[in-house]
C-alpha cells in the first residue's frame, strides 16, 4: 500500500503520519492551524489539556534520541496521555521476539499510538501496515527518509514569520544526501506552494535524484543564498556518511557553514533555522545560530504544538474550535 | 512464616501476592471476577479509573523484563497509581547498598507496593516477610518458583472459553523444569478443581516432584494431547538451562513444538496458550500460534485486566460492585 | 553573580536553590514551615496535591543517583508536576550538542524547573546563571560544593525532636572533606543558630578551612561526641577519594565508627542521623543504625516533605495556611 493510502482513514482524516509525500496542502494545513490551537498551552499555568486522557501513548524508539523522545514525550503528557518509553535494543528482542510479534502484544495491551524511531528508511511504513486498524503509527524519523513531524514545525515556524508560501524563496544547505529532514522539508515546502525551493551543498551531499523533486541546485552558497527568504540549515550527520565524502569539518565550514558574512546575501528579513542540535562552527557560526535572524528556538518551542496536533489529529480528538484556544 | 500465612491478612483478605500455593479457591475466583470488572476498561475511551490515584507503585526490577514491566506499568497507570521505575541492576546496590536498605528507604517515602521480579527464587516472599506492613508485594516472577499473575491471566482466559474448571483437561508443554510459569499454572488448575492436569517433556525437563503435584507425566506429545481441552505450551528458557539437557532446538521441535497437525489430537475446541514471548519455530508452529485456536494475544489483553484486579485487591481497594463495568 | 544573589528573586522570594550559603534565617525556617505543611501528605490515602499540575519538572541527571532522583520524583509527582527524566551521560552530549544548548532547548520546551544532580561543584550554579528567568534550578548535589535540600531534610528532621535550634550542640562524623552534605549542613546550622558545631575526623578528612566556617574541630570521637545532642554520621565517599588518605575501612571504623559504646558519650536523648545510603560497619555500626536514637529513616520521609516545599516554593506556589495541613 502506497503512504498516501496508509496514512488516511476512508473520510480522508490523517490516521498515520508517516511521510510527507502525498499528503494535500490541505491537510498539512489543517496540521498548522491545528498547532495554532496549542501553541498557547506551553504557556499558560497550566500547561495541560485533557484532549488525550486514559489514552496510551508508546515512544518506539530503536535508535535512541533523548530530545525527539523528549518533544513528543511532552506533548503526551501536556495532552494528558499516559506515555510508555520503550528503548529497544535493551528490550525483549534480546529475547529473540519478533518485531511483529512485539508490536501485536503492545496492541493486545490496548495502547493508542505507536511513536516509531528506526535506524532503516521504512520501518515505520512497515509497521503502519502491521498494526490493528484502531492504532496509529507516528513517524519520528525512518532512517535517510523522513521526519515528518520535524518538517511540519519548521513549517509552522515558516509561516508565523512569512504568511504566504507562494511567494517564499527557500534554501537547504547541507548534507541534503543523507538527511531525512530536509527530504520532508521539501515535499512540505513543494506541497505548500512555495515557488522556489534551492538545496545547497557539495556534488557529494547532494543525491542526483534531487533534481527530480522540483528543487534547484546549488554547488555554491553564495549563489543559493542570493535573496532567499529563509535559510534551512542541516545538521552534518557524521554517523550517517560512509566513506570520505569530505575533506574535513574545517572545509565544509569554509565552504558550506553559514557565517553573518554570507547571510547578507539573503533577504535582509531572511530567517535562520536548524533541526538541531547544532554543530557550531561545522554547519553554523554561532554568531548566526545566536544571531537576530536565528529561529532557531522557536522551532523547537513550535515542535511542542506541532506534535500536539498531530497526535490529537491522527486520534480523532483534535480540539473543538475556541476550546484550546481560550 | 509460611507463605500461605504472609498472603493473607488477619481478616483473611490478599495482602501480598507471592504464590498461588496455598490460596483458596475462594481467593482465586475473586481475582477472576474482579478482572471482569477490568476487562472493559481497556476498551473504553478513556482507559482509567481513579481507585488507586495517590498511591505510589514501585516496580523493583533484578532481573530485565520489558513485557511484565509494561503491563504491570500501564495496569498502575490505568488505575491512575504514580509509578516508580527501578532497575536494581544500575542502581543503589552498585554503591553497597543492601536490599534491606533500599527497602525500608521505599517504604520511608511512602511507597505502597513494590512489585518484584527477581531471578532468585523466593526473592518476593523474603521482601514480604521484611517490608512494613502497609506495603503489598507482588511477585512478578521469582527464579524457576512462582509467577502468580501469570497463571491467574493463564486461568481468566481459559475461563473465559471454558466455564466450567471441574470439566477440564488440560496440558502443560514444555520445560516444566525451569519453569515458573508452569509451577504456579499448577497450582491454580488444582485449587480451582481442574480434575486432569497433563505435563508433557522430556525426561531431563520435568522435575522428579512433578508427581506430588498430581499431574500426569508424559514424555510423548501425541500421547499427553489426547483429547485435552487447553494446551498450554511453555517458553524454552534457553538462558536458564544450565549444560547440555537438550539435543538441540531443532530436536525439540521435532518432539514437542506444537504443530497443526498434532494439535488435531487434542479436541477440536481445544485453545492454545502460551505465556510469550514465543520462540516460533522450537516450541510452537507459526501455524499454530497465529491459528484460529490460538488465544496467545487474549492472554496479554487479559494480563492487564488481571493485575489491575491484583493491585486493587492488595491496597484493600476492588472497585464496587457495578462501579467499573459501566 | 554570588550564589546569595542568584537565588532571590528582586521581592526576596526563593527562585532557586543551590546552596544554603549566604541564605537568611527567616528563609531557611520558611522552608522548614512549608515542610511541615507537607508532611501529612504521604500518610494520606491519595498522596498527592495540585500545587504544581500542568508543570514539566527535569530531572537533569549528570551523575547517577537512584535515591536522590527516587525522592524528587515522588516529590514532583505529588505535586501533580510533569517529571522528565534525562540522565545525561547516555544523551545527547554524545552528539556533540554543549550543555548550554541543551538547556536552552529545554527551556524552548517550556519546562519549568531543572533539578540538577553533577560531579563538578558549581555545576548548578553555572546553570541556574544561563537559564531563562522562568526557570527555577534546584541542586540536587554538585560535586563536594553543596548538596542544600539534603541540608534543609537534615534541619528538619533536627527541629522535630529538638525544637530548639539556639540551644544545641552538633556533632559531624567523618569525612568532612569531600562532603558536600557537611558543608551545607555546617551552614545551615550556623544560619539557624546553633551555638556549638563541631566537626570530628582524621586529620586528612577535615579540610584547613573548615576552622573558618566557625566549627570546633576534633581528631578523637570520643572528645567530639562529649555532650552532643545531634550526631550527624556521613558516609564514607570511597568513590570521591584520591589516592590513600584512610588506612583501610576496618581502621576507620576502630577509630571513627559510630558504636553503641561511643554513643553514649553523647546526651543521653541525643538523635542520629546520616544521609544514606549506610555504610554498615564502616562509618555506622548496625545497633546504632536501627537502634532507638536513630532517626535515620525519618530523614528520608521528610526529604519528601522538605523537596515539595522546596519545588513548590521556588515556581512561587507554596501552600496557602491551611491548604495542605488538612
């Protein structure tokens, strides 16, 4: 079964939230505005709501992640869910059971939500089209494919500094090759109607398959920095790269890192981001990550709310109009 | 102290859960029927009531378990207890700390229950006899001795398919030697009336005592299935055998893996059972464990049921007659 | 900016709580008034009180600590707070990310408060100097600086048996050097006015400076413990030790073990106490540990008590009269 397909029940509501790819502008719309709707919680005194109450919300993480675990394990509970964190490799597949086998006696216990980190592009497509019907499965990054959740708050952050996609120039730098973000930052930023979307980096970071997606290439940042209005930043994944791909950190920085020198070629208004954690002085001066221009906080206070919406969408619960908003 | 007497309290109601032996059948069947009370809070929206919400929940784990450790986690939360995580193994014992230490520490901050896994037998009822006497234990597994909630889901899911216990035939697969499971699934057919109890091995995998307990020994499969009502298959406990008391798993497949057509040997109504994880392949066929008699998966549902029944019963707090099975 | 700076907040109020130096009496006995409106809370049947719902609390964990992390997080979860476990050596400073970082991405998620645990003394008030001004620190014990909600458990443990603090002789056992629980004990008890506090050890375990905090300093047990009314035992910190500053263990307990003997060189009410985990046998003997003038349990019921107080005081919602002594 094709993403698309999994990832909507048969009213066409997000159930699973695997991928980007294939999702309508209008459902990673009704996602931003939906995360509207909470970004007012973290604030408040009380920074819960009881949307998701006596539900049961499982963090499958086989790879370990302390701040993605960390952002959706918040978002639980500020929903009011009861949250289960299961590392995996210390688990009972050292036991020799089968993933399937884990994943139906998790069912069996009648959890809601499965939040899946995987090492291997695909595994959480592969366990959305394993589970019972009334689970659903949320991507928190697959390998080199995507990290949906991720894309979807750097959207938010977009949108609350630059209104109107269609009429944003947008660039990626980076290791584009290996990054599962930006792979979704595209799809979103294509979906969304934004016009111009560049990526930036090296012949060795940037996979020929690119040019496909719509996006423009650039082998030089001056260039690909000209008039953008937001600067997407990558993080270097060096457990990722196999083989030299790159002379050193020094070069790429050199070449590549965003430095205030080179963000004068962007709009002046041009907005910073990165997924973080950051690699100072890799892929990002810290007079620009700490800069004016720099959003880079915000991105993660938004993943908050994003990750709200979606796990209250993909359960049915969003909130009522006005109710999360007061 | 015997264990029979630590269980109980003076107006004879559950205080500790250590051992099946020595229970009434009195006792038994109200842990049966107060899971029913549970079973349907699983399936509820909101999957929590409040009967033990200000009470604090330890799970006291010596020896890694993530399956137990879950349902025993979301049993305390559905039952909206707080609960506390200690995997003893990285903890205050690395600094000298003893067991009686670390104890009476729990019980000095209030604690209300320690659940214990241990791979000590008799581990839990030496923590019963030493704890103040506010605090229940319950044993999540001690060694090869006893695994008292286990066999209770194994009885309130047979009872579910088969009413009536007097009628029974039932056997018991597997190594029986090592296991704890097998140990307390005996006890409780016998106190709850089950007149045929059948254990099927190998020679070197059921222990000379067996005989005391009144089953019936078989060192045939083909034999031991014949026309019997529930067959209960046991895990392999590779990691606790110690030598060389198999061939090989291969061999043990051969003999005793359950497969679809010895299984024609029991009733055609026979269920399937089988305390997880499964090492498919070396004591049950795929065929088997996922077939239409298989009820492996109600098992894990009914676990939870189970030991929210426990839990409530040891804090002196059952739900009321009616108040959880809106 | 000084420690005594950093915790008050422009009206006065505690906001965080790093060190009792440098402290006022009116606050420290603020703290042990707050306490005692806590302390019914754990022997009610639903532990817990609102103060603190819908706040995210991290445990920010750099070394382990089981007990310490044990009792701030029952403590934060009978206030109704979110608690967030990151024990940092297995997170995400393997990845580069700096801590600053990290507590700036901590704080975009809107947590309230960091309860910080470190081996390097000043580690908490590095931090509690870098957070936003929303945030409140506690430290949970940093290296041999100061370990203050230990100290404040300490003095209130003292006020309930010896209500008198003006009136009372002090004994500290031990070592004294690279006690991080001494220092802060020594200054609370000078803050609170106790005339007489004496510290007694080898001469390689009491630091030159500690004449200077205004402590009487002993070599001999049997001199220092002349008269006392409170015995404060510390444990031997083995793992802190550098190089052979003690005979052997055996030796120190001949010399500056706690006895049933020795004891009675003390008043004949005089109470003992030690912050656990014991040491039996080394710096305590087992009579005197469990005997009657041991209070050493009681310590770690009010350390639940104390960290409400504490946690509640410094997020600016302490009981109001009468609101949690019901």
């Amino acid at each position: 079964m094709s993403t698309r397909q999994i990832q909507l029940d048969s009213g066409g509501q997000l159930h699973h939230f695997i991928s980007i790819e294939g999702l309508s502008r209008e459902i990673l719309t009704d996602i931003l505005d939906t995360a509207e709707n909470f970004a007012t919680v973290g604030t408040r005194q009380v920074k819960k709501v009881p949307l998701l109450r006596g539900k049961t919300i499982v963090n499958l993480f086989f790879e370990p992640s302390t701040r993605t675990r960390t952002t959706f394990e918040l978002a639980a509970k500020r929903l009011s869910a009861d949250v289960l964190n299961l590392n995996i490799s210390t688990s009972a597949t050292s036991k020799g059971e089968s993933l399937l086998d884990m994943l139906h006696n998790l069912e069996a216990m009648h959890c809601d939500m499965f939040v899946v980190r995987h090492n291997q592009s695909g595994a959480a497509h592969f366990i959305a089209e394993h589970v019972a019907p009334h689970i659903s499965v949320i991507n928190a990054g697959d390998g080199s494919h995507a990290h949906p959740t991720q894309a979807m708050l750097d959207m938010f952050t977009i949108r609350r500094h630059k209104p109107d996609f269609t009429s944003l120039r947008v660039a990626i730098i980076g290791d584009i090759k290996h990054s599962r973000v930006a792979r979704s930052q595209i799809h979103a930023l294509n979906i969304l109607g934004v016009p111009e979307v560049r990526v930036i980096g090296p012949q060795t970071l940037i996979p020929p398959e690119a040019s496909h997606l719509g996006v423009h290439i650039y082998h030089s940042l001056e260039a690909g920095l000209q008039d953008v209005d937001v600067v997407l930043t990558l993080r270097l994944q060096r457990e990722r790269m196999e083989g030299a791909l790159l002379p050193s950190e020094a070069e790429f920085f050199a070449r590549f890192g965003l430095t205030e020198a080179k963000l004068k070629l962007a709009k002046p208004d041009a907005i910073v981001m990165h997924p973080g954690p950051i690699n100072r002085g890799v892929e990002i001066d810290s007079a620009v990550a700490d800069g004016p221009q720099s959003v880079i906080l915000e991105q993660v206070t938004n993943g908050i709310a994003v990750r709200m919406a979606v796990m209250s969408m993909v359960l049915g619960r969003p909130p009522q109009s006005g109710e999360e908003s007061r």
